[in-house]
C-alpha cells in the first residue's frame, strides 16, 4: 500500500497527530502483519490504512464534512475502528451508541448529536429504523450496505484540515443522573491515553496481542481496543464479555494483556 515514507504521512502529521497516524505509521512497518482479529476475520496493517481512507472518502461522498457528525451502534467488531478512524480522519465524529440501547436513547442520541447518518448492525436494523429522528439521513447497515459503499469509495488518503484538537468521537454517558451526556474526546487526548496507557501497563509494542472484551461503544472499552493496534501490536476483538471465550482467546493469543472490568465476574460467584 505505502511505496514511501511520504505516502504514509499526513499533511501536518509531524505537528499534529490524529489516531489513524499511529495505525498508518505501523502500515509502513508492517503491511502484511495482522492488526485486528474477530472470530474468523482478520485485518493486516496495511489493509486496516487503506480501509480507513476508505471510510474517509466514504464520508465525503456522503457528502459529510469537518463538522459533521454520525453514529455508530454496533456490537463490538472488526469494522469499528477503521469507522471510527476514518470519519474522524475526514473531520467528521462519531457518536457511539451501545447494542442495547432503548429507542428513546437511540433517538435522543441522534438528535443531540446532529447525527446524519447511522451504521447499524443488521440486526439492530429493523428497531433503528423506527427509533432514528428525521435529521438521520440514512441508515447503513453493516451486514447489507458496508461493504459495497467502501469498495465504491476511493483507497487514496485525503489530508483534510482538521488537527489533534478536532474531535475524534463522543461516547455518551449511562445518564443515571439524567439524560445521557455526550464526552468529546480530541485525537489529542486519545493519543495521549495511548502513550499513558503504554507507560502505566508496561506493554503496547509492535510485539503486544491484545484481547478487548469490554463495550467499544464505551470511551474506555473503545481506547483499550484501540491503544495496540496504535502502536502497531495486535488485538482481538470479542463480540460480547463470556469467560470461557475470553479465556480460550487469550490462551490461543498468548495475549500479552487483556482489559476487563470487574463487575463482568460478578455473576459468576
């Protein structure tokens, strides 16, 4: 995918460092090396950059630009970093929505963020459908439409104006103390988690497997997805927290760290 070290880096990349830079820099390195696993589908570094350009060009022939916002309410898979990445790459951010959230959270969620276009799994579909306010514009689902738009859409990188202080995406709060609350976290704040993350854990190299368990759709669950694959290590992505599953992949893995929250083992004591 990259000829040259110019290829691989962003226009204004050496002052200002977005998320998909990180992923780009580990394309460079190592095309072919295999960046996100889920199940029995995987994605090597270099495939993961160019479906990340992909997402952005996607974007603009949306028609979808620096300021714009979409949503995301999908389960935890292999798709939802390059979605993320890659909107956010063409200045456009993601709201992120969980699996399980109710039609009236689905809505308020679309309407405070401006949504104009939602990615839903299929099996969601049908509830989005009925749940999303008139300001989405459309509805694309991962299992039907994905797919086909970003085989449509241009493999070049665009450089559009945006720096590490333009939003990277919003997750929103569990709104136990009133409706739900939208966080905006910057490409600076997220790279940063990276690098604090990195030194705090001890690990996050090129030579790290990762396996994520917890919510993507949470800030946290999404960063703990997202820190090895920046640094140009690995991650398996599990749809849904089962310990026998988890176990079994950090065995075949030979995972070298794996972020859980505790109350996931609640019940099963």
């Amino acid at each position: 995918v990259f000829q040259s070290m110019s290829d691989s880096i962003r226009r204004g990349g050496s002052r200002s460092i977005l998320i998909a830079d990180g992923i780009r820099a580990a394309a460079f390195r190592t095309p072919a090396k295999i960046a996100v696993t889920e199940g029995d589908r995987h994605l090597g570094f270099g495939k993961l950059a160019e479906r990340i350009d992909r997402v952005s060009n996607l974007a603009r022939g949306l028609g979808l630009g620096p300021g714009d916002f979409v949503a995301i309410q999908c389960r935890n898979r292999l798709e939802y970093i390059e979605i993320v990445a890659g909107m956010s790459s063409a200045g456009v951010t993601v709201a992120t929505i969980g699996p399980a959230a109710a039609a009236p959270e689905v809505r308020f969620i679309c309407e405070d963020s401006r949504a104009r276009v939602l990615f839903v799994d299929a099996a969601l579909a049908e509830a989005a459908h009925e749940a999303v306010p008139s300001t989405v514009e459309r509805l694309i689902v991962m299992e039907r439409d994905y797919d086909a738009l970003l085989a449509q859409a241009s493999p070049s990188r665009i450089d559009a104006p945006i720096t590490e202080h333009d939003i990277f995406s919003v997750p929103y709060t569990s709104g136990a103390t009133g409706r739900p609350k939208g966080v905006m976290l910057a490409h600076r704040g997220r790279v940063l988690a990276c690098y604090a993350m990195a030194s705090e854990h001890g690990c996050y190299g090129p030579d790290d497997r990762a396996v994520a368990t917890t919510p993507m759709f949470h800030g946290a669950g999404f960063l703990m997805a997202l820190a090895p694959v920046f640094f140009g290590g690995s991650v398996t992505i599990m749809p849904r927290f089962d310990i026998e599953a988890l176990l079994g992949a950090i065995e075949r893995t030979r995972a070298t760290s794996a972020y859980m929250v505790p109350t996931h083992f609640a019940a099963l004591f």
